[in-house]
C-alpha cells in the first residue's frame, strides 16, 4: 500500500513538475493536483481509523487474556 502511494505521489509530483515548466498552472492541473491529494489524505484517514479499530480490537483481547 505504500508503494501504491509513492507511486502517486511521484505520478503527480512528475505532472505538477511538467505543467510548470510548459505552461503554468491552469484550472485543469490545478483540479487535478487538488483531486489526487484529497485522495491520498482521505486514502490515509480511512487507513488510520482501521489501524486505531484493530489495535482497540487487540488490546480488548490481550486484557481479556
């Protein structure tokens, strides 16, 4: 899962990177720059609360012990 997320963020660095030198910024690579980073921050929110349920889950069974 890591890689698949450096891997978008390279995909995305490398895009910003080209927009930049070719052109600017437009409405275009501003949406998409904009989109692809909302997805990676709710990607790795949903992850954390999945991580912060399984060690609840962990910690409930290891006291139950």
């Amino acid at each position: 899962m890591l890689t698949l997320r450096l891997y978008i963020t390279l995909i995305i660095s490398v895009f910003l990177a080209i927009s930049l030198i070719e052109r600017g910024i437009g409405v275009l690579e501003g949406t998409v720059v904009t989109c692809s980073l909302l997805f990676l921050i709710f990607d790795i929110h949903n992850e954390m609360v999945d991580l912060k349920r399984l060690e609840t889950e962990v910690t409930s069974l290891l006291q139950g012990d």
